[in-house]
C-alpha cells in the first residue's frame, strides 16, 4: 500500500489552516438572518476542530490530495456543532467555547431551529462528495453514527434520574454520544483517501476507544477544570445529576454514609449550586476517584493504540497519532 509520509508535525496546523479557510468561504449568508446567524456564531466560536481534522488527516494518510475531503470534513463539524448546540439546550448550559450558548444568547426557539438546520447542512456538504459509491459509503456511516449519537444522549438524560448505572453502561453511553463521531470522522476521511473497508475500519477502532478516552477526559474537567480555560461552566455536570465515571466509581468505593450523602445529593432537585458542587467534589476527593478515572481513560487510550498498531501505517504516523492522541489527554479545554 502506498501512505503519504508526513514531513512533520506541523500538518496538523497545515489542516487547521485550510479547514478554517474553506469554513470561512462558507459562511451562511442566507434570509433569515434570525435563522442562520447563530450558525454562523457557533461555527466561529471555534473550538478544537478535532473531528474535521481527522477527515482530513485520514484522507490524507492514504492520499497527498486531502483537499476533496473538506467537504465532509465541513459536514462532520457542522454536525458536532449542531449536536452542542441541542446538548446545550438539554443540560442547560450557559457556557460554550468561553461565550454564551447559543439558547442563552438567541432563546431556546432559535437554538433547536438553527440546530435542526445545521443538520440538513450537514448532509447537503456531505452530498457533494465523489463518486456516487463512496458518497453512498459515506452516507450509511454517517447515518449509523447519527442515530447512535441520538441513542446516546438519550441514554445521558435517562442516567440523570437513575442511581443504579453501572460503569459498562456509562462506557457504552459515552461510546454513543461522543466516540463515533470522533471514529466514523476518521473512517470516512480514510474512505475518501481510498483506504480499504479494511484498513478504514481499523482507524475507526482507533477513533472508536479514543473518544471514550475523550469523553472521560471531558467529564473530569467538567468537575476538576481551571474555569479560566475551560470555557464551558465547571461543576455543570454535577448540578444536572449527570453519571459521569467519577459518580460511578464513587459509589462503588463509598461507604454506606457516604453513598447516602451522595445520592441524596444527586436525587434531589439542586438548592444551593456552589454548595452541591463543592460537596459533591469534595466525596470525590476523598474517595480518590480522579485517579480511577485517569486509569481509565489510559486504558481507552492504550486500546486506541492498539487499534492503531494493527494498520499498516508506518511508524512515524503511528507515532505522530499517538503523540496527538496523548496531548489530547492532558489538554485543559
Ligand atoms: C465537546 O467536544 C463535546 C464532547 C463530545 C465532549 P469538543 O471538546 O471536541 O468541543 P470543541 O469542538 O473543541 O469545542
Ligand atoms: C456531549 O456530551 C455529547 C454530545 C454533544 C453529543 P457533554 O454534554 O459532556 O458535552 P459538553 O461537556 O457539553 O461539551
Ligand atoms: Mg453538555
Ligand atoms: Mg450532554
Ligand atoms: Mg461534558
């Protein structure tokens, strides 16, 4: 097999680049402005730009001609910011990005329209890629991921209400609502590249333990993270009773007060917020539960390199993934 090699790190820059070019060329100019104007401000609100640039990158590892995977990695963005935008109206946030969410800023009425269009958006860029059968390719996995992601947030608002969630059913949660997008983001980048079923498949293992490598990432710096940097509000997950990893491991090494405490903290309708979450992360503290989570997310991690080893990339791109991968776990926002 023929992989293009990459001089340096510097690509990842390189993707960035040319993925905010081609998402500035297009701007959603059209009427009503009340419509398309939160699209626009969500979409520059930024962000890491994770799931396009690993369109990019997996087209890139099997072809140097990338470029025609913009439009799907346009597709996959829009759709991630459309899924923060409905989260965000779900687990009331006020925060997104460092800046008012899109329902506090424009009404909860713009938020779910704007977001029902980004979804149409979505498919209209994915529509634009070639030749028909890839487009069909890409289609059945996109679709597969959409519904999955819908399955898995339904699964995160059933969790609130519930005391009993064990931690296979919060990884199988997380698996639906983040990590494949984050994997079908990379298995169709490869597919645009040209990479066999095969080889696609193995980079969507890769993207697939990655994203709960992420999202328990995620859900630690919902609680623990520097509000500064963070730029989503910290402590929201335990204000909306969410069943993040370190909830879970709670309970599991809890005593029998301290499990009474807990629950009866995340049953009850919220009183005093800074009072729940200082409470709240202080059982965390004692219980140590950070640490189980790092574990965790170590092991997701090292699945992910797993996966990864299995392809017949070379190891220079094995090791630059890693590396990126790697960072991606320390990172503060
Ligand atoms: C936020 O995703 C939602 C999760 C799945 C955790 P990101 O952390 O990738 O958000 P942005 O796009 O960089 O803001
Ligand atoms: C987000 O999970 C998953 C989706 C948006 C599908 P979270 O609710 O943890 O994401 P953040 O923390 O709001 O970004
Ligand atoms: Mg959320
Ligand atoms: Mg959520
Ligand atoms: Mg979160």
């Amino acid at each position: 097999m023929n992989f293009v090699t990459i001089k340096n790190s510097q690509i990842l820059e390189k993707y960035h680049h040319i993925f905010n070019h081609y998402l500035a060329q297009n701007t959603f100019n059209e009427a009503p402005s009340e419509l398309y104007e939160p699209v626009n401000y969500i979409l520059n609100l930024g962000g890491k730009r994770l799931r396009p640039l690993l369109v990019l990158m997996g087209a890139n590892l099997f072809d140097d001609k990338f470029e025609k995977a913009l439009p799907a990695a346009f597709a996959v963005e829009i759709f991630h910011n459309f899924t923060l935008l409905h989260d965000d109206i779900m687990d009331e946030a006020p925060l997104r990005r460092g800046k008012p969410t899109v329902h506090a800023r424009f009404g909860t009425n713009t938020g779910i329209l704007s977001g029902d269009v980004m979804l149409i958006q979505a498919y209209h860029f994915l529509n634009k890629i070639e030749p028909n059968d890839l487009k069909s390719k890409l289609f059945t996995i996109f679709n597969k991921m959409a519904i999955e992601v819908c399955e898995g947030q339904q699964y995160d608002m059933n969790f609130e209400s519930r005391n009993d969630v064990t931690l296979d059913e919060y990884i199988r949660m997380i698996e639906l609502k983040t990590s494949v997008l984050i994997a079908a983001a990379f298995q169709m980048g490869a597919l645009i590249g040209g990479a066999s079923d095969e080889d696609s498949f193995q980079l969507y293992e890769f993207g697939r333990n990655f994203g709960i490598a992420f999202q328990i990432q995620d859900d630690i710096l919902d609680t623990f993270g520097d509000p500064e940097k963070f730029g989503k509000k910290v402590g929201g997950d335990i204000v909306q009773n969410k069943k993040t990893y370190l909830v879970l491991k709670s309970y599991e090494l809890a005593n029998a007060s301290q499990r009474a405490n807990l629950q009866q903290l995340m049953t009850t309708p919220t009183q005093d917020e800074i009072v729940k979450i200082e409470t709240v992360r202080g059982v965390f503290q004692e219980l140590d539960v950070l640490n189980y989570a790092q574990t965790a997310m170590y092991e997701f991690l090292e699945k992910s390199f797993k996966a990864l080893d299995s392809t017949p990339l070379s190891i220079e791109r094995k090791n630059e993934l890693k590396e990126w991968a790697n960072d991606l776990m320390l990172r503060q926002i």
